[in-house]
C-alpha cells in the first residue's frame, strides 16, 4: 500500500521556510514625554516564504505597510494592507487589508506577597 502512495505525484508542500522583517517609526507625538501618550506609527512588514520541498510553486514575497496606534504602551491598533511582491505560489487573494487590536496584561499573574 505504501508503495502506491508513493508513485503517485506529491500534490502539496510539506515544508516551508517563512520570514519576516519588520520596521516602524514614531509620526506623533513629536516630542515623548510618557508611557501615556497615544502614539501614531508607520510600520512595515517584508513577509516571504519558500516551499522546500515542491517544484512547482517555490516562493512569494510581500509588503505589508500599515499605520498603528499605540494607546498607554498596553494596547496596540493596526490598520495595514497587504500586497504580493513577487511570486510565482498560486493564491486566493495577492492582496488582503488587515485590522487588528491586541492589548497586554503587564502583571496579570503577579504573585501576592507572603506576611
């Protein structure tokens, strides 16, 4: 049975190398003073991938700018658009926009004090 599945040609990736680099920079305020300030910054996000072990789709590479919104250093809002680069991988959508909230409990499992 084995031998079968073996003869027949392999129709998916089964591994992948995927990488990111990623860049932003302070637009407001122009002047930080504190961990309370709203900031306003431009980001952007080099994304690729490369199928390992498929010879017919091989790679990709995207651009992902978008403008984030940091309120008290805790919570982040992001609001990108994503685009392909360079590819030669078959996909649904090249591009796609992106809007996302995430929010960090500092200390939220913070050991009471023994007395």
């Amino acid at each position: 049975m084995d031998e079968k599945r073996d003869e027949k040609p392999q129709q998916y990736a089964f591994q992948s190398l995927n990488y990111s680099l990623s860049a932003g920079y302070l637009i407001l305020p122009f002047e930080y003073k504190d961990y309370n300030q709203t900031n306003l910054n431009i980001y952007a996000e080099l994304l690729g991938g490369q199928n390992l072990d498929w010879e017919y789709e091989k790679y990709y590479l995207d651009l992902a700018p978008s403008l984030q919104l940091i309120f008290k250093s805790t919570s982040k809002l992001n609001l990108g658009y994503r685009f392909q680069l360079k590819s030669d991988i078959y996909r649904n959508m090249k591009s796609s926009w992106m809007v996302s909230y995430e929010y960090i409990f500092l200390n939220a499992l913070k050991k009471k004090n023994a007395k």
